[in-house]
C-alpha cells in the first residue's frame, strides 16, 4: 500500500484517509462532511472535464472538487 492525495485515484480505486492538510477552516468543512482520519473512500466517477470528483464515503455520494481532493492524504487499499 502506498500514500498519495485523493485528486490522483482513479475510479474505482478506494483507499483509507490518512490525514487532512490546508488552512482551519478547510479542515473544518471536510471533516464536517464526514471526511475523518481513518474512513474508506472510493472514486465512484469523475466528471467529463475532471472535475468534481463523485466519491462514496460512509454510504453516501460526496462530490468534491479537486483542489480540495488534493489536500486528502489517502493510503491505497484496492485498485481496479
């Protein structure tokens, strides 16, 4: 298993969240959408010009865009 931000999975890839990074506020929001250290998440699709990123996390779509995606450090448990 490797380590890498959310924004580069590719569909179907699901991975466990590691940690969060960017500014208080930001961190607040993610975690306020269930975004929490130690949660499975997986790409469900990515939209036409990449972005929003479709996402399923705790049972629920969560659409999310890329540069907020990319402060997600995640750790790869399943490729498609």
């Amino acid at each position: 298993m490797f380590q890498t931000t959310l924004d580069i999975l590719a569909v179907g890839q699901s991975a466990r969240i590691v940690c969060i990074t960017g500014d208080r506020l930001t961190r607040r929001r993610l975690l306020d959408l269930g975004l929490v250290t130690g949660e499975t998440i997986s790409v469900h699709c990515v939209a036409p010009l990449g972005d929003p990123l479709d996402l399923l996390i705790k049972g629920y779509h969560l659409s999310l865009r890329k540069q907020d995606a990319h402060q997600i450090t995640v750790e790869v448990t399943h490729a498609t």
